[in-house]
C-alpha cells in the first residue's frame, strides 16, 4: 500500500489498475534526484522506447546491406567504430528506464548526458548507414538515404515529449550524412533538411514553453492549494475525508484521526458509517441519513454525527457529495468535516446558563416557568392536573448576614439537595432567586398527598446543617397553588395563587404550609387598598402619634416617651401599626412616614419639661439616606428641641447593608448631639462588635425576653441579667419593652434595668393625656395591671366559626394561647356563653366567653390546644346561619 496525493494511502487493486509504464517511471524517478519529477518521466520514457528506434535502424542497415550487395571488402575501421559507438550509445540510452544503478550514475546531470549521447547515436548511425551506401554507388546512396530517412521517423516519433531532442538528432543525422559522403547533393538535401527541422523544433520549443508554463502554473495552484489545505488543517477549523465505492475510507485528515486518538491502520478502510456513530446510540439517525445519501449518491451539507471510535463523546458535521472518474463511473464520497465539539459544549454551557441556576444547578425562573407552563396544557391544549409549591427559606437572612454569603451560598446548595432528594420524581424543582424555590407537580393534586409531601420537606430542610464547621438550623414556609384539570389556570395566576399562600403561612408563624383560598386573594386585594388609603391619609393629615412612657425604675417618674404612628382609618378605625408599618416599608412609604413622625415628635416635646425626653424609631431605609442626619438637623432646628433630648432607636439591621457607611452616619448623628438607643437587642444578630464600634447610648431589650421572664424555669431572667451587665459595663442604660405585670417589673427592678417601658404604666397617650401625666407632681406614675403573667399569646389572623345554638358565626382571631385566645365580630357576648370553636379543619374545641368589650371577646378553652397543630391546620369552610350576632 502507498501514499497517494495528500498523504492518502491507496488499496492494493488500486495500485494493481495503474499502467506498467507509469510504475516503471515513477521508479525510476526515485533514483533520479534534483530532476523535475515530470521531466524525468518524459525522458525515462524515451529510455524505455529506445529500442523500437534501434529495432528500425538495425532492419534499415540490414535491408540496405543485403540490397545493395554489400562485402567484406568493404568493411573499413570507420565503419566498424561508427557501427559500434552506435550500438554501445543505444544501449547506454536504454539501461536507465530498466536498472537503477545507471539512474543513480546519471543523477541530475541525466537530461544533459541524454542530449550528448542521442547526438552520438544519430550521427554515428547516419555515417554508418551512408558509408555502407556509398560503396554501392549513385544507386545505393540514394538507396541508402531513404533508409536513413525511413529509420530516422521512429527515432523523431519517440523524442516527441522533447522537443530540442528531435532538433539535436536531427542535426546529428545531417552531421553524420556529409561525414559519410561528403558530397554536393548530399549538403544541398542537408541543407533543405536541416532549416525545415529548425522550423520545426522552434514551433514544437514554443509548444513546449507553454506547455511547461502551463505544468509549471499548475504546479503552483496545486502546490498553493495543498497549502492552503493544509494551513486549513492545522487551524482545526476542518479536515478531509475520502471512500471508495463502496463507503470504506481511503483518507481522512491527521487531524480527525487525532482529535478522536483513534490508530490510523484501524480507521482507513471501515466504512464511514461505523466511524461516525454506533446504532442503536444518540448517533443512530445520523448514520442512517448518511447511508441514504450514500445510497442515493447524492450530496449533504453539514450533517450533525456523533463519533462512535472515540474515547470522549464528540460531535460532528460532515459535507460531502459523489465523485466519478473519466468514464463517469462512481468513485466513491469525497468531502471535509468540522469538530462540533467545542461548540457544542459551548452551547450546553450557554444553554446551562439560560435554563438552570449557576450556584445550585436547580433550574432558573425562566425556565421552572416554562416547565410549569408545559404541566398546565397537555400536548392537544386541554388542561393538565398539576401542583405548585412556592419555598421561602426562614431565617436564611440571618446565615447570609452575620456567617457571609459564601457561607450562605453553600447553604443553599445543600438544602437544594434536600429539596431534590425530599422531590424526587414526583416533580421539578427550581431556584427563583435568593432563599426562593419552585416546585412543579404535575398530575398530583390530592391535598393529603400535597400536605405529606410538604411535611416532608419542611422537616428535611429543618434539619441541622453543617457547613465550614457551622451549624445552621433554619426552615422553611410553603405555600400550594393547585390547577385541578378541569379548567385552563393561567401560569402567572396559579403563580400569585402559590405566593399569597407563602404570604399567609409566613403571617401564620412561618414553618409551616398553606393551600390557596380566595379569602387569601381577598386579604392581598385589601392590603393594596390599605396601601393607597395610606398614602393618602399621609397627604391629608390623617395619621396622629400616640406617646408611650418610659418610666426610671429607680425615682418611677417618667423619663421621656416613645413616639409611635397612630392611623385612625375613617371606615375601617384604628389599623394597627403591625398592620399598617409593613405596608409602609414594602411601598417605600416609611421614608415619608418616618420624616413626619419625627418632626411632629419634635415639635411636641419641645414644649415639654427639659428632663423629658422623646424617643424615635428609625427605619433602615431612614438610616441609609444621606440626607437623613440633615433631616434630624433641621428638624430639631424647626422644633426648637434641644438635641440631647432626641434618642433615635435604631436597630441591629442597620449594620447589614455592606454598602452602607454607618460609622460615617453615626459619626454625623453624634456630631448632632443626639443620643442612640439599640433597638430590639437579642432579636437580632446581636454582634457585639455593634457596641463596641457604635457610639450607643442605651439598649433596649426586646419585649420577647420580658413577657414571662418572672415564670417559674423561664431562661429569660438569666438574658435580661446578662444584657443589663453588658450596658453597664459600657456605660450604657437599658430599657425593657413589654412590661405588663407586676411581678416582671419587680424582676426588672432586682436585675437593674435603668428604665422600663409597657402597659404597667399605661398604653400610650395623646398629645394632651400626655401633658396631663407631665403635669403631676413630678411626673410620678404607679403601676398598674395584674398580679402575674399570662400565658404566651401569638398573634394571627385566621377566619374561625363559632358554634352556638344550632348557628355558626363567622369570627376572626387576633391571637392565641394554649388555654384561650382572643376574638373579634361578635358583639357584647355575655361572660360565661360557652361556645363550640372550629379553629381549622378538623380541629374543634369547647371554649367560655370570660370577658366582651364591643366586638373583642376573650375565650377560655375547656382543655389547653396544641398551637403546632393550630398552625398547621387550614382555616375551616364557615357556613354561616342566622344573620343576627350574638346579643346580651
């Protein structure tokens, strides 16, 4: 087997079908260095034609001795020497087309020696011939130089592909003639011989010239186009490819051999079908399209394949078409290919990046939606059954915040895990951004098989983590949007559906999950209203402040008071500041809000006595304006308020905004001369490195550690005896919030809290009660409430029945203990009406009114509740009976 054209090695029947005389002469161009490999083969094949011209000679000299009689008395020394230079000379041309020691002797002085030696031979010939016809007289000579003629056709015939050649011998034949006879007809026929033949080498020169100008110009594009093959190769930018008829490989390019570190020998002659891909495999469709286009033998234009010899997954496509030979007999395919496999990796990475979520892998907004889309309409357009649950991650703020984002970002790739392995088939799981995640179930809308399966992942993502030597504990709400199949749901509308139940379980004690009900839409539609009736109670004056005391616990003379934003709705009444304070910070309405709270605080205290002071709260979207510190200032300048009067309370979230400069805001602040109070201290993230770098003046300490604290095993004594240490030792006063009984004010007072704030000394006043308390003697207060604590209370707002006579009474609850709780809608009930309550599905209690003050009404429980189970049960279907409420 040998190289062909290109490198491409060519089969042995191949090689068989090429003419003899051409194998001979490309072998014995091999032995004939620094020779234009085409000339070579022309002057081989003048070798290897040689003896047809010494045949005709040696049959011209023979007839022409016989004819003419010739003697041996004739015979002289220049004839035998001419005989026998030409025989020798004959020879010598013939022996390198057959033996490669005479190539290598001629070596590249071979088409020179050639030229010297065919003179020889023509000249010695020619004289010999002559010399034997002169003998014969006039007759013979004449006989004699038509023998010479005859023998001189061949010898032109066969140096045709050499045009100075036939000159040359031609030439040497008139040479040879006038040594021979020497006479005056003899020159005048040499002399008419030898211009015809000058005439005719110089045409056949010119034919040649362009000829080997033609050779030497396709040299060249073939030389270029090898190159620029080649350059095109070693890019990878393509490769080359070559079958016979029968589809098995005759070439293809290094280069694709490796890229796929396949073995040569094993890729040249399988059909291409087998190297491009294996049946059965991803590939399959690709061969198949090949071995029709094969069949068919018609052309293709990149075909996508998959590589089957190939240790590593590659892809590629292959252009190619039929090719014939001169008799328009089908060859075989000839075409190039390019390697997709970079650009297809490329493209899964680009695809990787549009679909699924770069940290955890779990598929992105865009295309969870898609899915869900998908789920929601079958492949005819009818509605689908299918689920979603939306995922909020509690608590995952305070991991990002205080531990880093690097340790939350390896948070979330282990509850994505969770989430998966807790998933499993039964759906696709999502990331939407943040602690935010979207699971899509299709065909499963069972609400018992939706309730298991949320359980499941609450309690898996509640599970401890450890992460760099971290244990995290957080959890997880879920609320459930449910497409029941008979109806087209609108993605973006089970969407909402599923957050405003994450909404509600959020609202409802987070840790838990909720189904979607319309009273959800109802609440979520209420609450915008809420928003705009805001906004225009702000515009319109309609919100008041309400002023709370804070009491020294050491002299029980008031302090100074908390300032807190009052909205008495002219519909709805008084909305609570839980209600309406989120609103505010979700709408941006806070920064508003808490500008006019402040310079109405301000403007109220400055008629106040000196020692009195009036505390603000400071939102962090307050605290992060620059020009917040300029507002304090003007504000204090239009009131006429002495600047160490004002305490700003501000919380430990304002600590987190990387982006926030708040030494440099504290440092202003202070420059003011206002005090600084830590808001809400232990709820939070409670870092001391906060009081070690801001300039606080007070800290409050959260209401969650008063209420109970004085309960017997309560740990809340111990936290409130640690943060009084703590501010005593940086020269700080403390506030306890939420004091509501007698015996947490004695534990206040014996830990050493400075101050306290709450209902034992009163809810908060108006403007003119607030006067009214300042105006006693010395602005002493007593305290007033009950003995001991209560039970723990937490607040919710879930629509309940009340059962009572025969009728149920829709109730909303405001909050609940284990023992009780406390109810509003119905109106005056007399203490001591005993009620059936429906809490939530499947969850009824006994219950006795204790107390009604216009539409509140305070339930005892015949048996203390699980509030865990209170959490997790949904609201109950309220068939409602009389319109009338309960009356005394």
């Amino acid at each position: 087997m040998r190289i062909g054209m290109f490198g491409q090695k060519k089969s042995p029947q191949e090689t068989a079908e090429a003419p003899t005389i051409h194998r001979r002469s490309q072998g014995a161009v091999e032995g004939l260095s620094g020779i234009n490999p085409i000339s070579a083969v022309s002057l081989l094949a003048i070798c290897a034609l040689w003896p047809i011209v010494i045949g005709v000679r040696t049959l011209a000299l023979t007839i022409t001795v016989v004819a003419g009689g010739f003697a041996l008395s004739d015979v002289s020394l220049p004839l035998v020497m001419a005989i026998l230079v030409s025989i020798v000379i004959d020879i010598l041309i013939y022996l390198p087309s057959v033996s490669t020691r005479a190539r290598q002797l001629a070596g590249v002085r071979f088409p020179r020696m050639l030229a010297w030696v065919v003179c020889l031979s023509s000249a010695a010939y020619s004289f010999a011939l002559l010399s034997i016809s002169h003998t014969l007289g006039p007759v013979g000579e004449l006989f004699g130089l038509i023998a010479l003629l005859g023998a001189l056709l061949p010898s032109l015939v066969v140096l045709v592909p050499h045009r100075m050649l036939m000159f040359l011998a031609s030439a040497s034949t008139a040479a040879g003639v006038l040594a021979a006879c020497g006479e005056l007809q003899f020159m005048i026929g040499a002399m008419v011989f030898l211009p015809a033949m000058l005439l005719v080498a110089l045409i056949r020169s010119k034919e040649d010239h362009e000829a080997e100008a033609k050779v030497d110009q396709q040299k060249l594009n073939n030389e270029r186009a090898r190159c620029l093959l080649s350059d095109y190769e070693k890019s990878g930018r393509g490769w080359f490819w070559e079958t016979d008829r029968h589809g098995r490989i005759v070439y293809i390019s290094h280069e694709a051999i490796s890229a796929i570190e396949a073995d040569p020998d094993t890729i040249i002659g399988q059909p291409l079908s087998s190297v491009i891909c294996s049946p059965g495999a991803e590939g399959g469709g690709s061969e198949r399209t090949f071995n029709f286009h094969f069949s068919a033998r018609t052309a293709f234009n990149d075909l996508a394949v998959h590589v089957a010899q190939s240790a590593e997954e590659r892809a590629w496509s292959l252009s190619g078409g039929p090719f014939y030979n001169e008799f328009g007999q089908f060859v075989g395919f000839r075409g190039h290919g390019t390697d997709l496999t970079e650009v297809k990796r490329s493209h899964e990475a680009v695809t990787q990046l549009a679909r699924y979520d770069n940290l955890t892998g779990l598929a992105n907004r865009l295309y969870i939606k898609e899915l869900f889309e998908k789920a929601l309409v079958g492949h005819r357009g009818e509605p689908n059954p299918c689920s979603l649950f939306l995922l909020d991650l509690d608590r995952f703020k305070q991991v990002n915040d205080t531990l880093g984002h690097p340790i939350g970002d390896a948070l979330l790739k282990q509850v994505s895990e969770r989430l998966k392995r807790t998933i499993g088939d039964s759906g696709e799981v999502g990331r939407l951004g943040g602690d935010e995640f979207q699971v899509v179930l299709p065909g499963i809308i069972s609400e018992e098989r939706l309730a298991d399966i949320a359980r499941s992942v609450i309690v898996n993502l509640s599970h401890p983590y450890m992460v760099e030597g971290n244990q995290i504990v957080i959890g997880a709400s879920v609320g459930i949007a449910i497409a029941d199949g008979r109806h087209v749901s609108g993605a973006e509308t089970l969407i909402r559906n599923a957050d405003l139940a994450l909404y509600s379980a959020k609202e409802n004690g987070r840790g838990i999950w909720k189904f979607y009900s319309e009273d959800m839409h109802k609440v979520a539609h209420e609450r915008r209203a809420l928003e705009g009736e805001l906004r225009a109670a702000l515009q319109a004056g309609g919100m008041s402040i309400a002023y709370q005391p804070v009491v020294n616990v050491a002299t029980e003379t008031i302090s100074g008071f908390e300032a807190l934003a009052r909205w008495e709705h002219p519909v709805r009444g008084p909305i609570s500041p839980g209600v309406f304070v989120p609103i505010a910070e979700e709408s941006g309405l806070i920064m508003q809000l808490g500008e006019w709270v402040l310079r109405t605080a301000c403007a109220d205290a400055a008629a106040w006595p000196r020692q009195v002071r009036i505390a603000v709260n400071v939102s962090p979207m307050q605290f992060a304006d620059p020009a917040f510190p300029a507002i304090v200032l003007n504000a204090l300048a239009q009131s006429g308020l002495e600047p160490e009067r004002l305490e700003l309370e501000i919380t430990e979230s304002v600590f987190l905004d990387d982006k926030l400069d708040a030494a440099r805001i504290f440092e202003r602040l202070k420059a003011i001369g206002v005090r600084l109070a830590l808001d809400d201290f232990g709820t939070g993230y409670s870092a001391l490195g906060y009081l070690r770098t801001a300039p606080f003046d007070k800290i409050k300490i959260d209401q969650s550690f008063v209420r109970g604290a004085a309960q017997s095993g309560s740990a809340n004594s111990a936290i409130i005896r640690s943060i009084v240490s703590l501010a005593e030792a940086l020269n700080m006063e403390t506030t306890a919030e939420g004091a509501e009984t007698i015996d947490e004010l004695e534990l206040i007072r014996s830990l050493g809290c400075s101050h306290v704030q709450g209902y034992i000394y009163g809810k908060p006043l108006g403007l003119k009660e607030a006067n009214e308390r300042l105006a006693g003697v010395d602005s002493h207060v007593e305290p007033i409430g009950h003995k001991h604590s209560r039970e723990t209370r937490y607040k919710v707002l879930r629509t309940i029945g009340i059962h009572h006579d025969g009728y149920c009474y829709p109730a909303r609850i405001k909050n609940i203990s284990p023992g009780g709780a406390l109810i509003e809608g119905l109106w005056d009930v007399p203490p001591g009406t005993e009620f059936e309550v429906a809490l939530g599905v499947n969850l009824k209690v006994r219950a006795v009114a204790r107390w009604s003050v216009e539409d509140c009404t305070g339930l005892q429980f015949e048996l203390p509740i699980s509030l865990e189970k209170f959490r997790r049960s949904s609201p109950p279907q309220i068939s409602t009976g009389l319109p009338e409420l309960l009356r005394a």
